[in-house]
C-alpha cells in the first residue's frame, strides 16, 4: 500500500493544477514536493515499472488504486 499523508496529497494536487512551480511555490510546500518525489522513486525502483511521462501521475494514480483495493 503506497502511504500518502493530507500535505502530500495536497501538494499532488496542486502540482496536477500547474500551481507547483520553483518561484511561485512556499518552501514548505517544495520540501513535501521533495517527499513525494522520493516516495515515487522508490516505489519505481523497488517495482521495477513504467511510469510513462510523468512520474507524480503515476504515483498519485497508484495510490488511489491502492486505495480502492482496501
């Protein structure tokens, strides 16, 4: 089960809204970023898959599958 906490979430869902950016972003909001992007790497590495293009996509994506299969 991929485990994603109410920041990191929030943060995905700004950065699928385009709202993530190195300028405009709080620097609270870019270390959890950072986060997720290690929790995404890992998952990739530890699954050996395809993310396709976008690596914070396909970790969101499997998470809510995770979700629906508990």
């Amino acid at each position: 089960m991929i485990e994603l906490n109410l920041k990191q979430i929030a943060v995905i869902e700004k950065y699928l809204k385009g709202q993530i950016s190195a300028f405009q972003t709080s620097e609270e909001d870019m270390i959890t970023f950072e986060e997720v992007i290690k929790k995404a790497k890992k998952l990739l590495q530890d699954t050996d898959a395809d993310c396709g293009d976008d690596l914070i996509i396909w970790l969101y994506g499997k998470y809510k599958q995770s979700l629906s299969l508990n």
